[in-house]
C-alpha cells in the first residue's frame, strides 16, 4: 500500500507542476528555452503566472517551453534584485543567462 501512495504522489506532483505551464502554453505546441540562472533557486513567472525555479529549465531539462508570440519573463529571489525579461521564441534558442545582482543592504 505504501507503494501505491508514493506513486500516487508522484503523480499528482508531476501533475501540479505542469498545471501553471499548461495554462500560459494551452497544449499549443513550444519550444524549451534554456536558462542559466544565478540564483539558480530563483523563482520563474511567465507572463504573471509562476512556473517554477530557474534551475527546473536547464538545457539538461528541455528549457522553459513557450509558445509563439512575445512572452515576459520574471526572475525573482528575496536576496537579489528582480530580473525581467522580454521574448519571442525562437527554434534552436540561445540560452537565457542571467546573474542576478543582490539587494542593497539597508542602513540602519
């Protein structure tokens, strides 16, 4: 029984993570967009919507996969700076690399 959970589990996480992506892509067909971020723990928005973390789309990965047409992407952290990023997709991308500067330190 235990087995049958982990599975279970599995898949529903599997499941839950392509849920954002499938929403921006509408099962339209994409290309994977590498990323190479710095953070790579930073977290990934599509046009608003997180998707996920940098290092989930490395060219090892398959990429960041979007459709045609222009899309905003947004790099966020708590330690560093925002990163924003605009694309059209092409075949064959070059990929994205970003290292992402780290927020000032308040004075006190």
């Amino acid at each position: 029984m235990t087995r049958w959970r982990s599975v279970c589990l599995l898949l529903f996480l599997a499941t839950a993570c392509a849920m954002p992506l499938a929403r921006i892509n509408g099962g339209q067909p994409t290309v994977g967009v590498p990323l190479i971020v710095q953070p790579s723990d930073a977290k990934v928005l599509v046009d608003g919507v997180f998707v996920g973390r940098a290092n989930e789309f490395t060219a090892a990965k398959g990429g960041l996969p979007l459709t045609a047409g222009g899309h905003v992407i947004r790099l966020e952290s708590e330690e560093f700076l925002s990163e924003t990023i605009e694309i059209v997709p092409q075949p064959n991308p070059k990929p994205i690399e970003v290292k992402m500067l780290p927020r000032p330190k308040e004075k006190k």
